[in-house]
C-alpha cells in the first residue's frame, strides 16, 4: 500500500514506471523507460466547467496488482493471454468545491495508462472538459490522420515542427531519442464518448466529441492509453485490449466466433451482391482456396439468402451479411438480427455510422450485446477505430477505420499510396483488427506492386480477412492463389522483424509450426535483408513470392537470412518453417441434412409437421417442438397474412454447421391477391433484385422508376430485367392469374419474351417490343403449385429489357385446388 498522504506516489512494471507529481495548480505524471523520462502528462478533467486537476490534494494513495487471464480467437495471438499489471489508485479532492475524484494510472511492461472515476458523485453532472495533456518537445516525428469519425484520410508522416495545430485521429505515434509513443484510448462503452487527439503548442489533448457530456458515478472516461517502448514493443503490444473489461462469462470461449479469409464480391463488381449466381460462383472459388467465409453486401435479397446459406455451408463457407446502422436502430429494427440468424447467417457487417458520440457507442452497446446473444459474428465499417472491444466481445472480428482498398473504386486520382500502407501496422493495427480489404491486383492507375499487394494480406490483421478483388483475378496469378490458400486463418503470435514506418514493414506471424512473412515498401527499389533469428526455428525452410517482370516470381531456400529485392512501392511474401510448407487443400463437399417436405403448407393452426435430420431453427414468434424420430412441429404465429412464409433452418452440430431449409407457407384465402405484395420462392434477375412496385432501374435495390410502358403508368407490379424467372407459390389455390405484360419505357429499343409456366408447364408466353402498349394475359391457374414468370432474349445478343409483370393478380375462388 501506498503512503496515504504521499503528493508524489509512483508506480512500476518491469522496465515501465510513472510518477505523479500533485502541485498546487496542476498534476503532473512523468512517464519512464528503464528510467528515463520519456513524456511529462498534465492531468485533470473539468466538471462542471471546474478544472479539477488544479487546486486538488491527495488523500491517499494504494498500489494494487491487476492479475487476469484472457482469451483471445483472432488478432495478432491468439490463445490465453495473462495481464500483469500494476494500478496506482489516487484519491484526492477539490479544495474549492470539495468534490472528491480519482486518478486510476495503470501500468504494463509495455505501456501506461490513465482514467479518471467520480466513485462519490451523488446523481449525474457533466463532463466539460479532458485537461489531459502530452508534453510532445522531446519528440521529433510524428504518424497522423487528419481527424474524421470514421478514420478514413490518409496517414501521414511529418517532422513535429511541421505540425499544424489541429485534430487528428488516434491512435496517434510519435518518435523520440528514446524511443516512441503510441496515443489512444481503451475501455469504452456507452457511457462515454469517444476523444480524437488536439494539437496545439507542442502538447496533445484529448477532444471529446460531445462536451458537455452527462456522467454518473463510477469511472468517468474511458482509459488514455500511452504504449511506449521500440517499435516492435509498439507493433506487438496488446495493451489496449488488455485494458478492456473482461468478456461475459456466457461469451468466454465462444466457439462459434470464427476467423478467417472471406470472399467479397462488392469492389470488383457493385452490384453483385444482388445476384445469387455470382454469390455461388464466389463461393466455389473461396472453396477451392480453403477460406472460410462470404461476405455479401449490399443488394442481398432475403428470398435467396437462405439458399446461399445453405449452398455455402455445403463447401465449409459461412455467410456474412451487409447491412446500414440505422436499419438496426431501435428494439424492432434489431429484431432482424434474429431473423438473419434463423437462417443460418454466421455475422453482419454494419456500416456507416460515422460518429464518436455517447448515442453512438449506446447503440453499439445495443448491437454488440444482441450479436453475442445470437451468435453472430460483426465486422464494423464507417466505424470507430477498435478500443479494446476483442476482449469484452469476442464476436468482434473487424472494423474498417481505415482508409482501405474501397477507396480505388471512389476516387481516380491514386487514393492509396505505398507510404499511406506503411504506416498502418505502426499506428491503426497496432489497436486492433483492420478491415483494409487488401490485394486489390485489379485497382486502376495503383501505385504498389503485385508483392505489395500481396503482402498486405499478412502485414494487416483482421479478425476475418476479406480479399477485395475478384476471385477471378487470383487465379489468373497462380503464385498468389497458391499464397492466399495456404494462408493462415488465424495467428498465435506476430513479431516485427525491421521497419519503420517511413520505409517499410516487415512482419512475421505464427500458425502453429509456420511463420508467414509479409513485407511492404515505400519508396525506390532496393534489395532488403531478412533475418530470422527472432523466429526460433532450427532449419528454416522458405518460399518466397516476390516482385519480378511482368508479375510474380518464386524461390525456394534454407537459410537463416535472406535477402529480397524490391521493386519500387514493392514487397514480398514468405512461408518459412522446420517442417513442411504447403498444406493447403480445397474444402470438401458435404452432405446436405436430411428435411421433408422441403416446401410445406401451415394448416388453420398456422401448424406443420415435418422431417429433419438435425436440430431445427426458426424464425422470432415461431417454434419448434420435437416430437420424436426426427419429427418436429413447427408453429407459426397466428397473425401471418394469407400467402406468407417461413423459412426453417436445419443445420448439423458440426463446426462450422452444414445447413439445409424448408419453407411453410400460410395457404392463400378466396379473394384477389396482388402478386406484387406476395413472398417469392426464388428468382434469377439480370440486374439486381426483383423490384416490387417500380420499374427494375439498376443493379441496386429500389432503384427503379414507377412503372410505364408506352406512355402508361402502372401502379404496382414486378419489374426486372431480361433474363429473368420468379417463382411464387400458390400452392394450387388460385383459379387464375392476370397481368399486363410490357417492356418498361426505361429501355427503349428493345424486345424480349415473356413466358408464363405453371409447375415447369408452359402456361403463356408473348414477344414484347419497347414502345407497344402493354399485353394482357388472363390464365387459368387452377391446380398450379408453383408459377413462374420468365423473360428471355429473343435472339442472341438482345440487350437487356426492364418488363413489367405490373397489375399481377392471383384469383383466388372457394373452389380452387
């Protein structure tokens, strides 16, 4: 126990010590490294618009040991984690206003730490002000973004003279004569808001992005995190998520967070994710590669979601879905979550939210209490850069927070630089999984070179990696389809083996008895020397994939160095290990489990029996009771409108699951239906999804025009684009099916045929020409189960044409079956 009236307790761990110095008008703490001094803290924060950190005195003091085992699934080592800290709790009041307040300075061998705690406050008041402040004249260099709330302007290095006043985002690096200091923050949640960095006078702040803000008793910021030490202290440190609260109980070991590789069909071709085909074809290439997840974004349509699922969990492939914060904004919106889950969907990539303030983080708090309820993966875009939430939600394997790969398909005018790249694994790595979507061989007018891109694929870490371009272009480069299949899909250990963040980075990351090397370069060409002995082998074997002319170049040695030659803005990969280098095999094909019917009809109890060969998900407000010998009584809820389904996912206990699905459907009801308003069972669409209601437009969701054809307006209907099938259940109910058929007046100068099929039976059909007046079809339907509706090219090489299947109708009579 510290001395209770000591004004100048300190604190150590290991080679990492801090003393506070309490004076009459400010608190100061001297940070050190093997002594030495390497930084002088002002401390103090203001509530109330009074700053405490001036006229304040020490009551007591207490140094305290902060043991605690932590698990780690993903980030730079995976595995149990021991955090051996040391805490110096300062309690000390306000002479002119008697609050009482604290000082927790937490230290690793790695760093320090401050936050500041109100444990007596009665009710809530406001936080005015952060009065910490960084001492930054020993430093010379500093690596900095101009502050965004969502982190993605370039990163820069500057001589610190050169430094404008201003705000920047953290995490913040700078250089001194002995050695560097790496700013940001941990520990944070929904009471809180976040802070950037302000800099002005050669000192550094903390900006909170709402002042004033409401804070009650307890802890009242999140922690200010100073890693120190070399650089590769910097790079490997784990502080910040040590920091972080201990994950649930409920969550620890959660085995269905998964790390890996993922296929992402988005940068390469927009609106992809709108297409089932291409979403297979995506997943058969990640399949062959080993990796282990999908990503679609936006466009995905809930129709042939399950289907995707399904087909994906066939080859060892589980399913990510993109979706907009806002779509999750509230306890009804968030009930999606639910949904997607019953279908078998693995996680969620939400984007955009784009702000550092308490609302925000409550509504992260929100999402990332659901998702771990769930057992849903999330990938943070449009985000906050990581504070320490791999530790408390373990479910977290991504946030963007970078200025990334996408940034080629907005902008022209070269938006990554090789010095931009470089600095990254220095600065926003170092606190946590980086959603750069790296290897983007395919990017206009880039600057780095294939071995550069490449290597991006080891020296970024993310929880779950998504490559951006193509699969299609990897296989056309074979060396790096070769590399990104035997790429690990987690790492147990990283180490810098050289670098600077004005140069290059060279890092090296463990998977079991392999080490992967990955290398980036800023600047001219050179030839790099590689030494290993960090990595403890005993006979290293390698392969190496670097730049040569016109591509990618091989080469096999054992050796304890090596040395690389560099194109310019270039890099290189590596595998190296004792053993043996290529293990790499494409994931089999498994049996899909067992579900009859695959299609099933609700009775007047809104009730269905079927078959299953494994255990059984619904959807919210369903349910699902075994009843023995694989049967299962599915109950929907009863207020489902006539013609609604559901979607029941039966999956296998296998890791990850092998999924299959049935739907229910709740039988039409006599009267006159419009098709546009009814589920569909599946559908194949040129450019994006089905629209209902509107022309097709695009390959965007909900992007069409209201509907017209030769001039007349249509007010409801389903629009597509040739070609065309969209399959719809009527279950053998309906009578008749009406429709005004025409080529929306969106694509001129085109023609296509419109055929109508009832259970694979040609039913009706019509050749259609832009510009002629809408046909109307009236067919008899009775005893059709399933109803098509097709478009097809008249001819070879017919463009596209939008139809209109506007003022669809289903007619429904009591006698009908």
């Amino acid at each position: 126990m510290g001395n209770q009236v000591d004004r100048r307790p300190r604190i150590r761990n290991g080679a990492v010590g801090a003393a506070l110095s309490v004076g009459e008008s400010s608190i100061d703490l001297t940070i050190t490294r093997r002594d030495q001094p390497l930084v002088v803290v002002a401390l103090g924060i203001g509530v109330d618009g009074v700053d405490l950190g001036a006229g304040s005195t020490v009551v007591r003091s207490a140094e305290f040991p902060v043991v605690e085992e932590w698990f780690a699934p993903s980030g730079k080592a995976r595995g149990e984690h021991l955090v051996d800290h040391r805490e110096l709790r300062v309690e000390l009041q306000h002479t002119a206003t008697g609050r009482a307040w604290v000082i927790r300075i937490r230290i690793g061998p790695d760093g320090v730490a401050v936050r500041y705690a109100m444990p007596e406050l009665p009710g809530t008041t406001t936080l005015t002000a952060d009065h910490t402040r960084l001492d930054l004249s020993q430093f010379d260099r500093a690596w900095v973004l101009d502050h965004q709330t969502w982190y993605e302007t370039p990163r820069v290095g500057v001589d610190l003279a050169d430094l404008e006043p201003g705000a920047y985002g953290f995490p913040f690096l700078a250089r001194s004569d002995d050695g560097y200091l790496l700013v940001s923050e941990s520990g944070i949640d929904g009471r809180y808001a976040g802070a950037h960095a302000a800099v002005a006078d050669q000192r550094l702040g903390f900006g909170i992005a709402d002042v004033p803000v409401e804070i009650a008793r307890g802890d009242v910021t999140p922690w200010r995190v100073f890693v120190i030490g070399s650089l590769a202290d910097v790079v490997e440190s784990l502080l910040v998520d040590e920091l972080a609260a201990p994950v649930r109980p409920e969550l620890a070991g959660a085995r269905w967070v998964r790390p890996g590789r993922a296929a992402w069909s988005w940068w390469s071709d927009f609106y992809s994710g709108a297409q089932l085909a291409e979403q297979k074809r995506f997943v058969d290439a990640a399949a062959e590669l080993s990796w282990e997840h999908l990503l679609i974004d936006c466009g995905w349509e809930e129709t042939w979601v399950p289907e995707i699922v399904a087909y994906a969990s066939r080859r060892g492939i589980q399913v990510h879905l993109w979706t907009v914060w806002h779509d999750l904004d509230g306890p009804e919106k968030l009930g999606k979550l639910a949904l997607w889950r019953s279908w078998g969907v693995a996680g969620i990539k939400v984007d955009f939210m784009e702000s550092e303030s308490k609302d925000r983080y409550r509504w992260y708090d929100t999402v990332l209490q659901e998702t771990a309820r769930l057992g849903l993966m999330v990938n943070f875009h449009g985000s906050v850069i990581p504070r320490g939430w791999a530790r408390t939600w373990p479910q977290v394997v991504g946030y963007e927070a970078v200025r990334g790969s996408e940034y080629y398909v907005f902008y022209n005018d070269t938006p990554l630089t090789a010095e931009h790249n470089v600095i990254q694994p220095f600065t926003r790595n170092v606190v946590g999984a980086m959603d750069y979507t790296p290897v983007a061989f395919s990017a206009p007018d880039r600057v780095t070179s294939d071995g550069h891109e490449l290597a991006l694929s080891v020296v970024f870490e993310c929880g779950i990696t998504h490559f951006a371009d193509d699969v299609a272009a990897y296989a056309e480069r074979p060396l790096a389809a070769r590399f990104l299949a035997e790429l690990a899909p987690v790492w147990e250990e990283t180490i810098l083996l050289s670098g600077t963040p004005d140069t290059e980075a060279v890092l090296a990351r463990r998977s079991g008895d392999r080490w992967f090397i990955g290398c980036i370069a800023a600047g001219d060409q050179r030839v790099l020397t590689v030494d290993l002995s960090r990595l403890g082998l005993t006979d290293p074997q390698a392969w190496i994939v670097a730049d040569a002319v016109g591509g990618l170049a091989e080469r096999a040695l054992a050796a304890r160095t090596f040395d690389v030659e560099l194109a310019a803005n270039g890099g290189f990969v590596a595998i190296v290990s004792d053993g043996e280098l290529f293990r790499s095999r494409p994931n089999p094909t498994a049996a899909a489990p067992t579900v009859e019917p695959a299609l099933v009809e609700l009775d007047e109890q809104h009730t269905a029996v079927i078959t299953a060969g494994a255990r059984v998900r619904v959807a919210p407000g369903w349910s699902a009771t075994a009843l023995g010998d694989g049967r299962w009584r599915v109950q929907a809820p009863s207020d489902l409108p006539p013609g609604a389904q559901g979607v029941i996912t039966v999956e296998s206990a296998a890791m990850p699951p092998v999924v299959a699905h049935a739907r229910a459907v709740v039988p039409l009801a006599t009267g006159v239906h419009r098709v546009s308003a009814l589920p569909m069972l599946a559908f194949d669409n040129e450019s994006g999804p089905v629209e209902r209601d509107q022309s097709n437009g695009g390959g965007n969701p909900a992007d069409g025009a209201p509907m017209r054809v030769a001039g007349t307006p249509f007010a409801d209907g389903l629009g597509v684009s040739t070609p065309s099938a969209v399959q719809l259940y009527f279950g053998g109910h309906a009578g008749r099916f009406t429709t005004a058929v025409g080529i929306d007046d969106e694509t001129p100068q085109t023609r296509t045929r419109a055929v109508v099929s009832g259970d694979g039976r040609e039913l009706g059909s019509v050749v259609l020409e832009a510009g002629e007046p809408a046909v109307e079809l009236d067919l008899d339907v009775s005893g059709v189960r399933v109803l098509t509706l097709s478009t097809r090219q008249v001819a070879a090489g017919d463009p596209p044409a939008h139809v209109d299947w506007a003022s669809a109708r289903l007619i429904v009579t009591k006698g009908s079956k």
